[in-house]
C-alpha cells in the first residue's frame, strides 16, 4: 500500500476539557501552540470520560470560539463533536461562525457519538449505534449544503475530520466526506482500516491519498514508535493530555521529532 501524498507530518495536542479549572485550559492552549504544535483539540462531552465521573468540565464549541480569538497561528476543532447534540444545520453554521473568528483555522472534527451518559442528562435519544451512524450519514450532506448557503461563506472549504473506525460504515463517509481520518487504534489496525478505507475511495471515486490520516498517540518514545505509522501513511499524530494540570512535556518531544524529520 503506499503511503499518502499528504506529506508533512503534523502534530495536534487534545486537551480534554475535563477536571481543570478553565484558566488552566487557557494556560494550556497557550504554551501548545508556543512549543509548535500544528492544532489544538478538544472534546464534546458534558461529563469527564476519566476519574471522577461528577468532575468539572467544560463544553466543547463554547470554548473553540474563546480559542479562535485566544490563538492566532495553530488550527483548532473537537476530537470529535457528537453529531446528536445539534441540529446539522445550525453545526454547520456555528462552524462557519468560528471558522471566521479563527480567521480560517478551523477543523470540522466529527463523529456519531458513544457515551450514553451524556444522552441521558441532556435528553438526547441514544439510539443504537447503527442509528447514530445512519444519522451522521445524513447530517454530513447537510452541513455542506449550508455551508453553501451561508453569507457570508466559509472562509475556506472547512476540513472535516471523521473520527472512528467502522469498515462497513465510518470508512465509508470518510471516503466520501473527510479531508482526515482519525484512527484511535493500534498499528496493525491502523494499517488494516487503511487498507479498507482505500478501497472505499477506490469505489467511491476519491483520490484515497487526498485523506490525511490521523493517530493518537501510542506509549514510546517519538522517534521509536512514530516512524512505523508514517510508514504506514498516518501523517497527524495528536497527544491527549487531561487536568487538573496540562503537563505538555510529550507534546514537546513529539514536536521536537517531527522538526527532526
């Protein structure tokens, strides 16, 4: 399989808004983009996924308007937005919205959703995982549809980023929709699902190499575990940090290896 033509390797951080007091977030964001990272992630939950389940957390797209105007060089977006949370429609116009306060930095991440706590507490039908996908299937032709009737427009095409890995599904509207693919998986799947991702593109007619494709990052030193999936075509490698503190000293050495390459 060769590699993808997307050829710089890249470097995101996702601070998880989880367990921190928001002034720390802001401190973090801060130092990321300092040390060179290329984007700035974060989640959209409503309760932390890690530690105490009743912690402090903050929402998602609230705060990618507060990053826009706080940062000023690195792209920014959600490690994946939930598609159930909001109306398609107006995503896509919140989207837009912070794509022009970025000055054209944002990303577009987007996903089906998985945890059940936040669809209960908020009142969202959790569904079954089928259904959710089927309704990312429809919402992803509707955002590009109001992108296109928006004034003004998009600053740029806004990139989309699919999170996940489902071969009969997900791979499927990454290879007609996506501009990344972001794989939360080990090598040998990674390599696996790419392999099913090209032949998505290959039935679908996409340029397969057109698609960024996106880890995070496994345990290892950089320079020990990165060159194996750039071998494999992964090209965005992001470093997830949660508070109550950011400690970026991995993102430091992640950057340092990609400036080495």
């Amino acid at each position: 399989m060769t590699t993808s033509a997307v050829s710089a390797v890249r470097i995101g951080v996702q601070l998880q808004p989880q367990h921190a007091d928001y002034a720390e977030i802001r401190r973090a964001v801060a130092e990321a983009e300092q040390l060179g990272v290329d984007i700035a992630f974060n989640w959209d939950h409503f309760y932390p996924l890690y530690g105490e389940p009743e912690g402090k957390h903050f929402e998602c797209w609230t705060m990618l308007g507060a990053w826009a105007e706080q940062t000023s060089r690195i792209e920014i977006g959600a490690l994946v937005t939930c598609n159930s949370y909001r109306n398609p429609d107006l995503l896509a116009d919140m989207a837009r919205t912070v794509d022009h306060v970025s000055d054209g930095r944002l990303i577009l991440g987007i996903g089906s959703g998985w945890f059940e706590k936040d669809y209960q507490a908020y009142g969202y039908d959790f569904g079954t995982a089928g259904s959710r996908l089927d309704q990312l299937a429809e919402a992803l032709p509707r955002i590009e549809q109001r992108w296109a009737q928006l004034n003004p427009a998009p600053t740029r095409k806004i990139p989309v980023l699919i999170g996940g890995g489902g071969e009969r599904k997900t791979l499927r509207m990454v290879a007609r929709h996506a501009d990344i693919w972001h794989s939360f998986s080990d090598l040998d799947t990674f390599t696996r699902k790419s392999e099913v991702l090209a032949g998505w593109c290959t039935e679908l007619g996409r340029d397969f190499t057109e698609i960024e494709r996106s880890v995070g990052v496994p345990s290892g030193a950089p320079d020990q575990v990165g060159p194996a999936f750039v071998e494999a075509g992964a090209r965005l490698f992001t470093v997830g940090l949660g508070g109550p503190s950011y400690d970026l000293g991995a993102v430091r050495d992640w950057v340092a290896w990609r400036d080495s390459l």
